[in-house]
C-alpha cells in the first residue's frame, strides 16, 4: 500500500483545474482557479514531484510550459478528500 499524498488545498484545487480543462499554463491555472501564481507554481511542484501531473512541451510556443493532470490518479485522490471531508 502506497502511502497516503497530503496534499494543500490550493493545490487540489490547481489539480482540479488540471483535470477539467488542462492541460495548461500556470498563468492560466492562476486565473481560473483564482489562485496567486507563487501558490500555484508551489502547487505544480508538488503535484509535479507526487506524479500527480506532469510538465509537457508547448508545440504553440515552447517558452509557456504546459502542465496535465494525471486523471487515474486525480481520481483516487478526489475520491480520498472527498471521504475525508463527509
């Protein structure tokens, strides 16, 4: 059994971002999850390092780095949080 990921609410909700409409830019993230961009390149990195996402190359302009969500494992970790919170 893997151990369990803990994980900041700002990140869950970039995470949720990522799964709904990513992959994408942490600018973008920021906007649409409405959170500062530090938190979420500090969200990234974690998510990034958990194997919860990963960066991918930009074919339409390779200075923006895009980030996508894995889903399987966005999956189990929703469904966690979600059983924590009820």
């Amino acid at each position: 059994m893997q151990p369990a990921i803990r994980l900041p609410k700002s990140a869950l909700r970039v995470l949720q971002c990522l799964t709904k409409r990513g992959p994408l830019p942490p600018r973008i993230i920021s906007k649409e999850a409405n959170v500062p961009l530090r938190t979420v390149t500090f969200a990234l990195d974690r998510l990034v390092l958990t194997n919860l996402c990963e960066k991918v190359p930009n074919l339409g302009d390779m200075r923006l780095t895009l980030y996508v969500a894995n889903q399987e494992k966005a999956r189990a970790v929703f469904a966690r949080y979600d059983q924590l919170v009820k």
